[in-house]
C-alpha cells in the first residue's frame, strides 16, 4: 500500500535551507516556498487526487527540519536532495565548515527505521579560494570514528582548490559516550583571510545585486602567523594561542564572577570555589571592573554592580569570598545569566571586553536551556566555565565554553587551581572587538537604499567571528573605487582601517549570495524577526525556508 515517509533531521541554525529537490524514479520534483497555510492546503489536495506529494517543515522547537512524502507507492526509488546555504565560521584563525551533525531519521505510519548502527559513507569535499590554502585540517571527528575513515587531499597545482576523497565503513550513527553527536568539521586558513574583500554576484531572475565585504580581524598582539610552502595539514598547531607575552594581564575588562553555591557544592567543592576566586580577584588587570554573583535555587549579589578594581573593593570582596559557603539550594544557572543578559543598561556603560566566569559542578535539571541562553547571547559576553570537584557535569562545561565564544576547564584538586585559574584568566583577556561601524565615502546614499543589509555583530571575539558586511541593491549596479571606512575599537585600541576596493570579486550570476544575506537577516534582524508579514514576504521573494513559510 502507498505509505507517507517522514524523514526529519537535526540541523544547525545558522544554515539556510534554500532548496529541496526529490526524485522519484524519473520525475523530478522541486520545492517552492508558501505560507504555512498555503503549503498544507496545497499538499492535501495532491495526496488526495492520489499523487505523490511533499512537504517540509522547519520545526524551531526541535531545530530540525522534516519532509513528508505522501502516497509513496512500493518498489519505488526515491533521492532527496537538500540545497543549504550558510555563512562559514572561523575558529583558531581559520574557516570552519560544519557538514553534518548526525544522520536523519525516517518514520511511516507506526513504524520507525531504526536500522542505523553502521553506515557506509563515501563522499566528496570540494574547496575553492581566492588565495592560496595554507592550512586545511579535513574532516576531523571524534576519536570513535576517526579511526575508520579514509581520506586524501588533492591540490591544485596553485593550492587555490582542494578536494577531499573521504571514506568510512564504520560510520556509527549513535551519540558518542559523552552524549554528542557525530559531525564532520572541516578547518581551512587561506593567505589573504585576513584582508577585506568585497564580492559581488547579479542575481538576473530578480534583477538585484547582492555585495558581501568579507575578512578576519588579526589583533596586533598575535605572533606572525605560519605560512608553510604547503598546507599545514598538522591539527597540532593552535594559532589562536600565539599571542604576545607581554599581554598577559594588560588588558582590562569587565569579570562577572558567577559561583555555584548550591548544596551539591559543599565540602571540598566550595572550598576550590573560595582558591580559585580569591586567586582570580587578584590577578585583575588594572582599570577592570568585577561582580560577584552567587547562585543556588536563587540568586545573590555580592555587589549589586560591577565595581572598579582598587585595593578598597579587593578587600571587601576577598572578605566575602573567604565566608562563602554551599547553603543556596538546588542549582539554578539560567535565572542568574538571565538577569545578567536583561540588564544592559547596567553594563552596556562599561565599554570594555565582557567576561563572565562560571564555576560550577554543573548539575542542572535544564541543560538545554542553559546552553541556548548562553549561545543566543554569546554577542553580550564571553563565558569562561570551569567545571569544579570530582563530579561536574562535562558536556554542560563545555559546550557553555563553546558556545559562549570563552572557554572551558576543570579544577579536580588544589594542585592544579593555580593553572587553570592563570589560563583562563589569560584567555579572558584575548582582544575582543567592539563597536564595529562600516562608512561609505562614496555610494552612501545607493547603499542607503538598499533593499536590505546586514550589519556586523557588534561584539565578537576576532578569532571566533568574520567581519561582514552585506547588502542588496536593486538592478545591475555597478560599483567602482568603493571606499569604506571601518572602524571599531578592542579593549585599549582604536581600530581604523579606511580600505578602497578598487577591484571587486565578481561571482558568477546567481542567487545564492542573497540568500545567504536574505537568511542571515531573517536570523538576526529584530525588526524582520517580529514582524512575521516581512518574514513571509522576504522567505517566499528569495524561496528560503523561514519559520512561518
């Protein structure tokens, strides 16, 4: 009998589905984007007429995507082909492409196909650059499945394009012991990453064209960066790490101490908690400003506001420190972070790098809702955690480093408080880029006209973030001798780079440049977010998939 086939999979936000294409034997089927209702309307009537029909949803609850085909008779083979687009990130100075999370799911009628212990992967990766690949780290997994796969790197004869043959025959589809998924990373430095370039791509359907300035912010406090003759292939090298000696503890900023003091933390927890905090207090950077916040089922202020660093206010808080003690109640993060992140009238007058640090056993009944608020407003504040005792929670210390564009380490024992302490604080005080402004000298007021833009955040760590700028304009614009001037600050500089882009990268015609400005926009624009008829207008213009189409 016909079935419907519903396969769904996890996916990343940041990616833009742009398209879906599924092929049934010989007959190709290529999605359009509608409303919601439009979609559901449109499908019923085709499974009722007895066609094959589909339909694919983004559920934001679940961050994952599904497609429903209907009226699937047996004995057919079917292809579905999924187009996404997305921004790269850079980490360690480098792009980092994420390809894949973890495989989908599929279910019809009762039935789910849980038939996914082992997979066969074969599968081709293919890079092109504008300048010369000088690192290319491909594809790195976890140590569960990197001992199966096979792979190779192919050059070009001038290292602007690189293919990667990879294989795996035991690709296990589970969550790894720690509870991650699976996924494919692919890390690459190329030799003028770090200079801005500006593209340009005519989309000839709706005659418009999409601009992206595009480039890598290098801190003058980084050693020189390696170039080798060929690309390092070493995953060894951390090139984020070379900074400068002399910026250790230079550089001020504002340190929110949040500390765990629930009851899962007394005994010798809450007594590395006190080490540690009084080993960070003194160790500021001049010029900073500190808070102390302690949690538990609720949450205490040490000092109602960040306060500057003076030996008056060293004093009283190292008094408080020495008396602190596991006796607030169950373990409750977000609450705290919370009202940090809802208090910008607070903070947002302290113009210097952001730091909150984190010292926890992690043993929270809502995980997920930890990380989420934490990757949402990674734009406000780095997070620097450090998982304390014998009994944290690792994947939580972790992924609160990660997604809050800080850091993530553990204190087990006095012995090592003195390190790890040192380290993060290190690490806390990396330059951290703020107030980042883009100036046209010339075109402003065509530029001012554009269909839509999409401004740098404007707060990031540089080796986490690319710096763009994006805009569309309406018809076949030509720009010539743009002028821009950028500008920002790190936490003791003034940043101002006036660039003239005399020549600028035209791409072939197309339209996967809007998109990708159309979907950042879409993500990130509060305005467009909020007003779900703009929502629909843009995702059905430009056929992205969005929340309510």
């Amino acid at each position: 009998n016909p079935i419907e086939l519903s396969i769904s999979f996890p996916i990343i936000e940041k990616l833009t589905l742009s398209k879906f294409v599924v092929t049934i034997d010989d007959k190709m089927i290529i999605s359009k984007v509608l409303t919601k209702e439009k979609a559901e309307e449109k499908y019923n009537d085709v499974i009722s007429s007895g066609n094959v029909g589909f339909i694919s949803r983004y559920e934001e609850n679940y961050k994952t995507y599904s497609v429903n085909i209907g009226n699937l008779q047996s004995k057919k083979k079917i292809k579905l082909t999924s187009i996404f687009i997305e921004m790269i990130d850079t980490t360690d100075l480098s792009y980092q492409f994420n390809i894949m999370e973890n495989y989908p799911s599929f279910h019809y009628n009762e039935y789910e196909y849980k038939n996914t212990q082992n997979k066969k992967i074969n599968a081709i990766f293919k890079i092109e650059t504008q300048s010369k690949i000088t690192r290319l780290i491909a594809p790195f997994l976890n140590e569960e499945t990197k001992n199966n796969c096979i792979y190779k790197i192919n050059y070009s004869q001038d290292y602007k394009k690189a293919e990667i043959e990879y294989k795996n025959d035991q690709y296990i589809l589970n969550s790894n012991k720690n509870g991650e998924n699976n996924k494919f990373n692919i890390l690459f430095r190329t030799e003028n990453m770090n200079k801005p370039i500006l593209y340009s791509q005519y989309n000839p359907e709706l005659k418009e064209t999409a601009y992206s300035i595009n480039y890598t912010y290098i801190s003058k406090y980084l050693k020189e960066i390696p170039i080798y003759e060929k690309p390092d292939e070493d995953n060894t090298i951390s090139y984020a790490a070379k900074y400068e000696d002399n910026v250790t503890n230079e550089t001020p900023g504002l340190f929110i101490f949040l500390i765990d003091q629930s009851a899962s933390m007394s005994g010798n927890a809450i007594e590395l908690v006190r080490s540690s905090l009084l080993l960070f207090i003194q160790s500021l950077p001049k010029e900073s400003y500190f808070q102390l916040i302690g949690f538990g089922s609720d949450f205490k202020k040490y000092n109602e506001e960040p306060v500057i660093y003076n030996k008056e206010n060293v004093k009283n808080i190292i008094n408080i420190i020495n008396n602190l003690d596991a006796d607030l109640g169950g373990t409750n993060i977000s609450d705290p972070l919370r009202e940090i992140y809802n208090s910008d009238n607070v903070y947002s007058k302290i113009n210097l790098s952001k730091n909150i640090f984190i010292l926890t056993d992690g043993n929270v009944d809502n995980r997920d809702e930890c990380i989420n608020l934490i990757a949402t407003n990674s734009y406000k504040f780095r997070i620097h955690s450090i998982g304390i005792g014998n009994y944290f929670d690792k994947i939580l210390i972790e992924k609160c480093g990660k997604l809050g564009k800080g850091t993530s380490s553990f204190v087990e024992n006095v012995e090592n408080i003195n390190s790890v302490v040192i380290d993060t604080l290190n690490k806390g005080l990396r330059p951290y880029i703020i107030d980042i402004k883009f100036e046209f000298e010339n075109y402003k007021e065509e530029i001012s006209s554009s269909i839509i833009s999409c401004n740098p955040i404007n707060n990031f760590v540089f080796q986490n973030e690319i710096m763009n700028y994006s805009f569309i304009l309406p018809g076949k614009k030509e720009l010539s001798n743009l002028k821009i001037k950028i500008t920002g600050k790190d936490p003791i500089n003034q940043i101002e780079n006036i660039t003239n882009f005399d020549k600028i990268i035209k791409l072939e015609n197309g339209e996967q440049m809007s998109k990708m400005i159309v979907g950042k926009a879409l993500k990130n624009n509060d305005e467009l977010i909020e007003d779900e008829k703009k929502e629909i207008e843009f995702a059905k213009k430009y056929q992205i998939l969005s929340k309510n189409t």
